[in-house]
C-alpha cells in the first residue's frame, strides 16, 4: 500500500536532489528536499543533457520544459584542432539515431525542476549539520536547530557533502591540475554563431568549448587551461578575461571573436573524487556528486545524478519502511559501478581532449572512435535495469 512506502528526506536541492525528488513524487513516494543556501539557484553557465537522462526528464514529465528552456545541438557539432580545421563530428544521438542532447543554462533546469514540485516539498536555508540513525528510523540536524526524522535520507549535497562521511569515511578531493573558465555571451552579439552546434577546440594542454543554452539566447563558453596550484573548489570565483584571452591567443579567430566580447567570467577549478566501494548505510545513501564527483570531460555530471535519482525512485517504490535499507543497497549496486566508470572515462577524456595521450594523430584517431563510448552511455535506459533490481528486493 501507498502508506507503507519509505518516507525520504533529500539533503541538497541541485540538479540531482531536485530530480530526485521529482522522480519520487513520481513513484508515489512523500520527499522534502532541504537546501542549505536561502534561496535555490545556480550560477550562471551551462550544462550539457544528453539522452540517457533526457529520458528519465520526459517520465517525469519534463519534456516540454526541456524543449522549451533548451537548445537542441544537432549535427553540425564538431571537434577542431586549435587552429579551427576539423577533426570529426560530435556524438549527439544515441546509436537508433534518437537526437534528444540539449545545452541547458543552470539555473533554467534548477528552476523548472523545483517548478514542478509541490511548494510543500523544498525547505531553505537549512544546513544539515549531523546525522544519526536507528534501526526504524533516520535523522539529519540542522544549524538552524531543525531535527527532520525519514525513513530514508539521500546525501545529495555535493563534493563536499556533509552525508558522505556518514557513509564512508572522509577522503581529500583530486585536484585534475585543469581550470576551468566559464561564462556567457549573449548570441545576438556573435552574428553567423550557430546555435544549434556544440563545438570544441583541442590543443596542447588546453582546450575550448562552447555551446548554446537558454533556447539558444546566450552561447555558454568553458575555457580549461592548466593551473599551476591548487585552489578550492568554487562556482564563484572571479576570472580575469584578459587571461582567457592570453590563453587562447592564436587559436581559432572564432574563438578570439567570442572572447573580445567577455567582460566577466568565473574561474572554477577542476575536481574529483575516486570512486566510492560503498554508497550506502543502513537507511542514508548518496546520489550525485556526493557519491561520485566526476571530471565534466563526458558532459554526465549532471546527466548521472538524474539516472541516480530514477533508479532510487524505481526501486523505492517496490519497497516498504522495513525493506528500505535493502533497497538502498539495491540502488547502489545497480549504479556504483557504471558510474565509476563514467568516473574514470571522463578523467581519460580530459587528457585526451588535451593532448596528453598521445600526438595530435593519436588523439584524432581516438577522438573519432570515441563516438562508440558516448553511444553506450547515451543508449543506457536506467529504468530498465532498475526495474530488474526491484523486481529481486
């Protein structure tokens, strides 16, 4: 019966913590969502969603959000080298051809995700502080005094995440030696600019990426250039665009016709964690970036922590209160392996993507065969799956 399905309560309202809940909700299941900061958003830049989660989006309900907050890339998406001459089409459909990959500007996704939650159902302003746990029942404290009790918690508060070490114990983030620079340019601005292309230029060391977001509005760039020390983690440091500039002078004069127009930019250096032999304990779990913090050189960030909150939906919604823990170590079964190799693909991408595999013939080579990877990645159906494992709860 509906009234013996676990109760979840969801630490952190990013991309993953939201879809999560969506999906819950979804599968007949009561969530609250706690977010630490006093109101949800997310810095200005892009994100990149690709089938495999554009999939879960449209269960829930959310294609025509999508459709209408995203910019569809298609097939005039393609790698260069530095000097602008092509190296070969970008991946953009699964392997039955289905073209469902969108640039997506943070904040449109964050804000049509919570958009369709109840107002019930997302609290901010409340940083969880602590976590405690018996045999029937879970808790998480807050700084602002709150105590909320679930009969299931998900950790869904990042690489830094506060649930984490409840699970497993505390480990220092690997720091990639990359930073990355991001920003907008309005696309009114770059006349003849497609948007409808996502695109990347590959050199030595370095690489550029652009893409288009918000319906096609705004062009989101990423420049990543290797960094000398390591800096802490952040989406808000400021970023000189005068040394954007220096490090991309003499790449593509595309490339330095989009970046005569920046006047402000955002420095995030490149993170990540190795992947994690457990996610779960007793009724806490991790999901997103808290369980598996990945290199953006796939582009799955995002797109894993949507397959994370589906599967948990999926297989949640086959089990009772006395049956959550297992269905939680269910869930991490089913998804801690492909994402650990997710993990480890985009880690390999970023020095492929940079040169440091090989040659620039190497690097071609495999640039034009790695399309066969991305096809496995965007083909997944984590519903599929998931259904397996709630099948043998």
């Amino acid at each position: 019966m509906t009234d013996s399905r676990p109760s979840v309560a969801i630490v952190g309202g990013g991309i993953g913590g939201l879809f999560a809940a969506n999906a819950l909700i979804a599968h007949g299941l009561k969530v609250q969502v706690f977010e630490q900061a006093p109101a949800l958003g997310e810095i200005g830049a892009g994100v990149f969603i690709t089938p495999n989660s554009v999939r879960q989006l449209e269960r829930v309900g959310l294609g025509p959000a999508v459709e209408k907050w995203g910019s569809r890339v298609g097939a005039g998406s393609r790698y260069f080298r530095d000097d602008g001459s092509t190296i070969a089409p970008v991946q953009v459909t699964d392997s039955k051809g289905w073209n469902a990959t969108f640039g997506m500007h943070r904040a449109d996704l964050v804000g049509f995700l919570a958009a369709a939650l109840p107002p019930s159902v997302v609290f901010t302003d409340h940083r969880a502080t602590g976590f405690s746990q018996e045999d029937k029942v879970a808790r998480v404290t807050f700084a602002n005094g709150a105590v909320v009790e679930a009969d299931i918690v998900v950790g869904c508060d990042g690489i830094h995440s506060e649930m984490r070490p409840h699970v497993y114990p505390p480990s220092n983030p690997v720091f990639s030696g990359t930073v990355a620079y991001r920003g907008l340019v309005p696309h009114a601005s770059l006349p003849g600019w497609p948007n409808d292309a996502w695109m990347m230029w590959l050199g030595r060391g370095k690489h550029f990426l652009a893409f288009p977001v918000r319906a096609g509005q705004l062009i989101n760039f990423v420049g990543f250039v290797p960094a000398d020390a390591q800096m802490k983690e952040s989406w808000t440091a400021k970023g000189d665009p005068d040394a954007l500039r220096a490090e991309f002078a003499g790449w593509d004069p595309r490339i330095e016709r989009l970046l005569k127009l920046v006047d402000s930019t955002f420095k995030w250096a490149l993170y990540d964690r190795e992947p994690l032999p457990v996610w779960s304990k007793g009724r806490l779990t991790l999901l997103g970036d808290a369980a598996h913090p990945m290199l953006p050189h796939l582009g799955q960030g995002a797109n894993q922590s949507i397959e994370d909150g589906m599967a948990l939906a999926t297989i949640l919604s086959q089990a009772d209160r006395d049956s959550a823990p297992a269905a939680l170590a269910a869930y991490e079964q089913l998804r801690r392996e492909r994402v650990a190799g997710v993990q480890r693909g985009a880690r390999e991408n970023g020095l492929r993507y940079d040169t440091m595999l090989g040659d620039e013939r190497k690097r071609d080579a495999e640039i034009v065969a790695h399309a066969s990877f991305r096809k496995t990645i965007y083909d997944h159906d984590v519903v599929v799956t998931a259904r397996e494992a709630a099948a043998a709860l």
